[in-house]
C-alpha cells in the first residue's frame, strides 16, 4: 500500500487504504505501513495524527464528489442534455480532483518530514514490493478470468 488520490491517479494504489475509513481503519493503516521501519511511539503518533486528519477532509471531499457524480446522472437523464451543464460539471470535477490531490501530497509530504530519509527508503521500497506484488495478482487473476477459446 502506498498513498493515493481519490481515483487512483496520484501515488498508485493505497492510499485509500491508507486515508479512507474510520480513525481505527487509519491507524491500523499507519501501523502497517511503518512496520519494519523501526519507527518511534513519536513517529507513529504523529504520521497517525496527519493520517487522521487528511482522511477527515478527504472524506468531506468524497462526499462533495458524490454528489457531483450524481448531478452528472441528472444532466445527462434529462430529455435534453446540455453540453453546457456538462462542461461545467467536468470542471468542478477536475477542480474537486485536484483538490483531493493536493490534500494527499500535503498529508505525505507532511509524514516524510516525521520520518528519517533512510525510513523514507525503506517505505518506499515495501510500497514499490507491495504495488508489484498486487499487480502480479491482478494479472494472474486476469489470466484465470479470460474465456477459453
């Protein structure tokens, strides 16, 4: 698991896992992901309390997009469709993605200043294990999935 935007854009793949869900969810999330890096009780309290943090406003910012998503539906369910409405829709979703991104990167660049550059190494040398390892996965149940000829 490494950090990631909302839709999987910025950082790879878990950094849902690592700023979606409770406070219990985040924790175990920062505990997991500084495992083997030797990290102090500080360390580990801190990275929780960013962690925590940007995965309060992440969440608020999920919501906003929800709800944008769902405007899209209405838009394009309309016996008209506005290509006006929908341009603008697509803006503030572009406008709303960026805003996830960037609370991402600050929450990470925020974290690497708790954390030493050899911790820093370390991490992302397990994220870059972890990401090859569920890509390997996803490749081999893609292979089991396809249909036989």
């Amino acid at each position: 698991g490494d950090f990631v935007s909302p839709k999987g854009s910025v950082g790879g793949g878990a950094g849902m896992m690592m700023f979606g869900g409770s406070p219990e969810h985040v924790g175990r999330a920062v505990d997991h992901l500084l495992d083997g890096l030797s990290a102090t009780d500080a360390q580990r309290s801190q990275v929780k309390q960013i962690a925590t943090a940007a995965a309060a406003d992440l969440k608020t910012q999920r919501d906003a997009g929800r709800g944008l998503h769902q405007k899209g539906m209405q838009l394009f369910a309309a016996p008209s469709v506005d290509a006006a409405a929908v341009e603008a829709l697509r803006q503030q979703m572009l406008a709303q993605h960026d805003q996830s991104s960037k609370r991402t990167m600050q929450a990470m660049i925020d974290a690497s200043r708790v954390l030493t550059p050899e911790q820093r190494v370390k991490l992302a040398d397990g994220m870059k294990q972890r990401r090859d390892m569920m890509q390997r996965h996803q490749r081999e149940r893609g292979a089991m999935e396809a249909p036989k000829s």
